[in-house]
C-alpha cells in the first residue's frame, strides 16, 4: 500500500472540490490513528507523518486556510514545492529492539578507563559485522547509525584493548582526529538510548522535488 500516493490522491479530491472538509479531516486523523496503533515506526509512515499533523490542524480553521494548507501539502508530495518537517519521537519500551544488548555498559565502562576487555572488543567485533541490510523501520535505522559510528572510529585487531583511528574525516587533523573521540562515545551512547526506548530524539523529515530523506537528530 503506497500510502504516499494514497494521501496525494485524497488532497487532489479535495482541491478539485469532489471531497468535502469534513472527509479531508477525518481521512487524515483516522490514517494518524491507524498509524499510531499499527506500524507507525515504519519509515513510509515516518516520511508523511508531518504532512498529516499538518493537515490535522484544518479542523480548526476556516475554508480559505484550510485551502492554502491542503494546496501547500499537495505540492510538496507532488514535488512541486521543497519543505521541511521536524518532530520529537521516543520508542515504546514494547517496540523496541534488543540488538544491542550490554553495548552501552561496555561503552561507559571505556569512556572512565578508555580500556576494553578482551570480551568487550569480541562483542564489538560481532556488533560492527552484523550491518543491518534493510532499513524499514526506525530501528532500523538507529541500528545503522550505532554500527557506522562504531566502524567510524574503531577498528580492532586481534586482543587489541583500543583502536581509535577517526576514519573519513575531511580537514581533521590527526591530533583532532582524536580529540573527537569523546563526542563519537557520547553521540553512539545517545543513540543507544534512543533505540532502547529511555530518550526521546528528533526526526527530520526533507522533502526535495517529491522525495523524501529521513535523519535523526539528537
């Protein structure tokens, strides 16, 4: 179900007038609530989500801006018009995912002697080869971002306790490289606590030319 194109075509009904206000509103809440009970961690639905709390707000409007709101969304999933969503999310502790488990202790455990065990670089090692090879959901997603963090700036060899070495880095000197560290520990520890459910996190929504890109932000 292409619910992008779904949404396009209930906006076009409404704009050429063959839909009323009332069923433009209660398409759009009964899709949010479907969403937000089903499969709202879905990227497909993460994509629309701020086109629809959006139109959620025509309710309360009158018919000349409700014209100009569902006239604006058209055009930005039609590709006629560039825009931006930005939204807070946090993950049920029921959805979250259970990939990780332990990798946060070992981190902070790091972060205070900047040594790890030879157990700790074993369960490192099989973190950064397990690379998530579909991106469906957003813990899909924060998965991908935890293990490319990680492959940014370790490498480990044999029982080798550490292994800092920035990689692709542009203007970063070798010095700086390492100073980085710190914040590489705390953006991957950051994530982490998105992904279990214990922090909330911002999701950008970037629509150029019809298309959408999704980042996370924390």
């Amino acid at each position: 179900m292409d619910i992008k194109k779904m949404v396009i075509d209930k906006l076009a009904q409404y704009l050429s007038n063959e839909i009323k206000r009332e069923e433009l509103y209660n398409y759009v809440i009964d899709l949010l609530h479907e969403m937000l009970t089903g499969d709202i961690f879905y990227l497909k639905n993460i994509e629309i989500w701020g086109i629809l709390t959006e139109m959620a707000e025509i309710d309360d409007t009158d018919d000349h801006y409700c014209h100009c709101i569902a006239k604006k969304c058209y055009e930005i999933l039609a590709g006629l018009k560039n825009s931006t969503f930005i939204f807070a999310m946090c993950i049920p502790q029921k959805y979250t995912g259970d990939r990780f488990a332990g990798l946060k202790e070992i981190l902070l455990e790091y972060a205070v002697d900047r040594k790890f065990s030879s157990e700790a670089v074993r369960k490192l090692n099989v973190v950064m080869k397990n690379q998530t090879k579909v991106i469906d959901t957003v813990n899909d997603f924060l998965e991908a971002q935890i293990i490319d963090l990680l492959k940014l700036g370790y490498m480990f060899c044999g029982d080798s306790n550490k292994s800092f070495a920035l990689k692709s880095s542009i203007f970063v000197s070798d010095e700086e490289a390492e100073m980085l560290e710190e914040s590489v520990l705390n953006k991957i520890i950051m994530l982490l606590e998105c992904y279990s459910g214990k922090k909330s996190f911002f999701v950008q929504v970037v629509y150029k030319e019809g298309s959408s890109n999704i980042s996370v932000l924390v």
